[in-house]
C-alpha cells in the first residue's frame, strides 16, 4: 500500500512551486500534518503493559480529517450514534448537487456556499414536509457535505438521509409514508430558488448563466442503515483510500476509482503534483462542520427520539452489528492489553526504527 505522506515527500516541492500562489493557509497545514501522520517526524506516544511491563513506542496519527489514514475510530463512533436514532420508518437518501456553473464560485466561497448549500437543502426538506399531505408535521434529517466525485474532482454535494416520516406537535401524532417521498423535480426547484436567492443576497457575483434544471436524486434506501454506513466511510477518513493508490513511480500516481454509472473500477494516472492538488482541494474551511442532523434527528430531541422507540419497540442498538468493535491493542510479549501511558513526546534519534503504529490505533490518542 501506498501512504499519502510518502507521495506528499516525494512530490512537496515541486508542487509548492506550481501551486503555491493558489493555497490557503488550511491547505499548508493540511500538506504539513499529513506528511508527518505517523512517521519519524511525528510525535509519539509510549504504551505500557501492565502484565510485563513492556513498553513501545509509535508516531502519532496526524488526526487531521483529509488525512486517509487517520480517525478510522471517530467515523465509526459517529455511525453509532446515528444508528442509536433510527426512527420507525422508510429512510430515502436525497442528495442536492451544486450545478458546474456555480462550482467556481462555491471554491472561492466556500464557507458562505457550502452553508448555504446545507441550510436551503434542509429548508426545503422542511417545506416539502409541512405541506405534504401525508405528513403534515416537523421533518427529521442527517446531512453529510462531500465536495468530491469518485474521480476526485471538486463537485460539492450534499447528501440526506431522510426518513419519511413527521412529528405533529400539535397532535401529539407520528406519522409516516412509504415507497415514495417527494417529487425530486419538485425538489430541485425549490432547493435553486433557495440557494440563487441566498447567494445574491450575501452579495456573491453569480455567473452570466447557470442551468434552469438542477439535478436532486431521491431514492430509498430501506431502514437507513447502509446509507449511513457508506456516508461514515468518508466521514472523517479523506476523499480517497490508501488502498486505492496502486502506483507512485516516474513522477506519476495512479489510483482506482469505481465508475458510478457502470459500476466498474477504472484506473487515472496523473502527475504527482496534480494529484495533490485533487486531494487538497478538499480541504474544509477551518471549523466547518461537514455532518450535521436536524429537524427529530438533532442530539437535542433524544428524549423524543427515545419514546418512539419504546412505543414501537425498536430497540435502538439493534442496527450497532454494522459497527466494526474497536480491537484492543495487545502486548507482543504476554498478549496483554497496552494503555497509553505518554503522548505528544518528541521523536527520539532511534524513529526510523520506531515500528508503526497499528491499524487498530488509527482512532487513538493524537
């Protein structure tokens, strides 16, 4: 397998020099924690067995959510607690996409158009909801912003995972419809008038023309179970796999991709440099909250949330066998269990032969 940070050493200079006059602050330090993500250059961290007594130490994780190879354990703890909410009722994934007009202006603003993007797709989820006839009540949604497609070109998204479902305050009523939710024709009209209305009024300068139909995609997907599975994947893990790499030789990578449309993986070789600015082009705002949850969904209605359970005798931790349990680290001499005992210490003159730190820390202490 082929380690990002080792593409990043071998490619940072050259890269620099030619992308340099495009970089944000946040895409520097991405490049600079990434390169150093469990490596000689990182900090460490001492284990100790408390059978034996055998200590090691091992690089810290970089922890830096573009990184591939870092908070494998933070996306798995967001997944539970999304499956610990699963309501009584068909989940449809709906997914807002920005059109390519507009895609150059969502990377020049990014904060103000990826909100933007979150809070009209959210509005119009709520619209559609109140005024359905069915479900005449206070919608529910978990939000997850992707800025890439498979191929890592940016391409910002944002995809919810809805139940059909609807709180009636008032009446103290749940209620629910299946095999279908909203017309996604319907949909896109609204979520465009919502969003040109929102950027012209934060004075953003919108392209001479932009397409009158954009694109929504509605669609069920059961109990909700796999789409937030596939949601968590890339959660808190970067924009591409490190198994996905195949290839880092003459100044070139090469990596796979899943076509969406055939299904079929698919290779693209690109300069070194190029590919680093696929990946870096990705880099979230400072603090921007990628996931969110509204509406019955949000950490604010767990008492709700709870006594719908226990009126329809869903046991909330049914859905927890898709979450993969967090192995213990064990000793190498006694097979114990290790406990972090040091962290943040700097890295001695024997780091190059420090061993790294293993998959199953990913999730660890930074």
């Amino acid at each position: 397998m082929i380690r990002l940070a080792e593409i990043i050493e071998t490619f940072e200079e050259a890269f620099l020099a030619q992308y340099e006059g495009s970089l944000l602050p946040s895409h520097f330090k991405a490049l600079a924690a990434m390169k150093r993500c469990r490596n000689a250059l990182s900090l460490q961290m001492q284990a100790q067995c408390p059978e034996c007594d055998h200590q090691i130490r091992v690089p810290h994780s970089c922890g830096h959510r573009l990184c591939p190879h870092c908070q494998h354990h933070e996306s798995e703890r967001w997944l539970q607690r999304q499956l610990q909410r699963q309501v009584p009722a068909e989940y449809f994934l709906v997914t807002f996409t920005l059109p390519a007009e507009l895609r150059s202006l969502a990377f020049q603003h990014q904060r103000l158009v990826y909100s933007a993007m979150i809070q009209c797709g959210w509005e119009t989820l709520r619209t559609f909801t109140r005024n359905d006839s069915r479900l005449k009540g206070s919608a529910g949604a978990v939000s997850v912003l992707h800025t890439h497609s498979r191929r890592l070109d940016f391409h910002p998204h944002v995809h919810w995972v809805v139940p059909a479902a609807a709180v009636d305050a008032g009446k103290q009523r749940w209620r629910t419809k299946q095999g279908y939710l909203f017309n996604h024709q319907a949909l896109a009209k609204v979520f465009r008038a919502k969003m040109l209305d929102t950027l012209t009024r934060q004075g953003l300068p919108l392209p001479a023309q932009y397409p009158p139909l954009w694109v929504i995609d509605c669609k069920s997907v059961g109990s909700g179970e796999k789409a937030l599975v596939y949601l968590g994947r890339y959660l808190y893990r970067g924009v591409i796999r490190e198994k996905d790499i195949l290839a880092c030789e003459n100044g070139k990578v090469t990596f796979r991709y899943q076509n969406t449309k055939t299904g079929k993986w698919e290779l693209k070789t690109l300069s070194g440099t190029r590919f680093l600015w696929l990946v870096l082009q990705h880099v979230l705002p400072k603090g921007f909250r990628r996931a969110r949850n509204f509406g019955f969904l949000h950490p604010n209605s767990k008492r709700l949330i709870s006594l719908l359970q226990y009126l329809t005798g869903i046991d909330p931790n049914r859905a927890l066998t898709w979450v993969k349990i967090r192995p213990n680290w064990t000793c190498p001499c006694c097979g114990g269990t290790m406990i972090v005992v040091r962290t943040r210490m700097p890295p001695s003159a024997s780091s190059r032969a420090l061993p790294q730190s293993p998959e199953r820390m990913t999730g660890g202490v930074m």
